[in-house]
C-alpha cells in the first residue's frame, strides 16, 4: 500500500472523515495491516486491571500469603484486534472512551432496494456519468473563458 500511495496509505485504512462524520472520529471496521492494528491499539489505551495473587505453603511451618496489584493492560491488543469479530466495528470519539459495537446490518435498511447489492441494475455506471456526448442546443448559455497563461509544450 505504501508504494501505490505513499504517505496517506493510513489514512486511507482508517476512516478519518465518512459523510457526517468529524474529523477526529476513527471508525475501525477490522483488518490485518499491522501498522494500522498497532495505531488503534495504541489510540484505544489501557485499563487497569486488579490482580490478587494467593500462596499457601503446606509443610512443618505452613504459611499463606496475599498479593495484590493494580495493572495496567491495553483495552485490545493488536492480536485481539487482527482475529476481531468480522460483525463488530470499533468507533472512537473525542472526548469519549470508545465504542465496541456491532456493525449495521443494511439488508434492514429500508432504502436496501435501491443498493447494488440488493439488484445489480442499481449499480452506478462511471462511464455513462462521464460520458462526452454532451449535446449544446442553440438556446443554452454559457461562458468562454481565455486563459492566456498556459503554456504549450
């Protein structure tokens, strides 16, 4: 990914800014690149876990002891994260602790029919958007500009 598009190919693996989304939203829908993994795992943080540790010596002189620490653990690690469920997705707001969620399923959506997925006739055709048969009639308006600046090679 690197050498097809250089510096951005993070960004493009996160979804930094979808549709309504702000800028400082981070929508992780799964992968494998480890960078990426390492980066959410990173933005996640830790939590602090209690840990208790029991001994009992059994013998001439028995004796019990306690152990307890506080630990701090990172929220998913970049394993947990690499086998993450394909149906969960993780969203992380500013300001906010991240959200572990299930994905939307959009065969429930009403609008679904009008999704290729649904009918292969609601696919978006580039080429006939693009197309350069544009026909000007003799009553539409436009303007010309000159641009005098460029230069021919």
């Amino acid at each position: 990914m690197s050498v097809r598009f250089g510096r951005e190919w993070k960004q493009i693996l996160s979804i930094r800014s979808c549709g309504s989304l702000p800028h400082d939203t981070t929508l992780f829908l799964g992968g494998k690149e480890k960078t990426t993994l390492k980066e959410i795992s990173e933005n996640l943080g830790k939590e602090t876990i209690d840990m208790y540790n029991n001994s009992i010596t059994k013998g001439n002189s028995p004796s019990y002891g306690q152990n307890f620490q506080k630990l701090g653990k990172e929220l998913m690690s970049v394993d947990e994260l690499s086998v993450m469920d394909g149906s969960k997705c993780i969203l992380q707001l500013r300001g906010v602790r991240p959200f572990f969620s299930n994905k939307y399923d959009i065969t429930k959506h009403t609008n679904y029919k009008y999704l290729a997925d649904y009918n292969k006739k609601n696919m978006f055709n580039i080429e006939h958007y693009l197309s350069t048969n544009l026909k000007v009639k003799n009553d539409d308006i436009f303007d010309v500009y000159e641009d005098d600046d460029i230069e021919e090679e």
